[in-house]
C-alpha cells in the first residue's frame, strides 16, 4: 500500500511539474523580456498609489480581503503578489504614516526598477549580453 501511495504521489508531483511549473518558468522571461511584465507590474502600482492617495482604507480592505483567506491560499497570493502584499503589510502596520508612504512607494520603485525592460542584458544561463557562457569569469569554475 505504501509502494502504490508513493507512486501515486510521485506521478502527481511529475504532472505538476510537467503541466504547471514548465511552463510558468518558460513564460516569466518572455513576459520580462518583452516588458509585460513590467508593464503589467506598472498597472498595479498606479492603481494601489492611486488608492494611497485617493482612498487609504481600500488598502485597508484589501489587506483584510488578503488576510481573509484560507492559509493556503494566503501563501499563494503572497508568492505570486509578493511586492504588492509586501506594500499592504507595510501599509496596514501601526508605523508613523510617513514611514508606511515612504515603505509603499520604495517597494513600488523597487519592483518596477527589477522589472524594468534593458536592452542587450542577459538572461539567466545566456553567460553574459553577448550570449557567450564562456564571457563570464566565475572563480573556482574550470573549464
């Protein structure tokens, strides 16, 4: 029974993988490479800002929404919003209002400063701009 159940568990770990991680994996650098991503990213900060300014306590609610939610479900909106519900943690602390602006705004610029589409940088496992994996001189590697 142990064997069938590891099995069972095995395949479903290996579907997973195949049907939802390959894929996402595969889509997040086009996304980044051709600036949806940061567009996207862009969309959704003018919006919380323009809630910071126009109505605080929809943040308010929208923290309560998050905070609302089955665990579970809590991680999965944590990990793929990471830097919006950082900024609604920060906002929704008891910190000096100007603390909490100043912590929202940063995370904002950070986030779209990360996402920010470069031309000619070079994407994981390229090597270096010039897609030469040999470019890159990394201690302790020999060839």
């Amino acid at each position: 029974m142990t064997v069938a159940t590891g099995n069972l568990v095995d395949r479903g770990i290996d579907r997973f993988v195949r049907w939802v991680i390959l894929p996402v994996t595969g889509i997040v650098p086009v996304l980044i490479r051709t600036g949806l991503l940061f567009a996207g990213f862009a969309v959704g900060w003018v919006v919380l800002w323009a809630a910071l300014v126009l109505e605080p306590s929809a943040l308010d609610a929208a923290w309560a929404a998050i905070a609302g939610q089955p665990l579970a479900v809590q991680a999965v909106l944590w990990l793929l919003f990471l830097p919006f519900t950082a900024a609604l943690w920060a906002w929704q602390t008891d910190w000096p209002l100007a603390v909490r602006v100043v912590l929202v705004v940063g995370i904002g610029a950070w986030n779209l400063l990360v996402f920010l589409p470069r031309r000619g940088s070079a994407t994981p496992g390229s090597g270096d701009a010039s897609g030469d994996p040999a470019a890159l001189d990394v201690p302790g590697v020999a060839e």
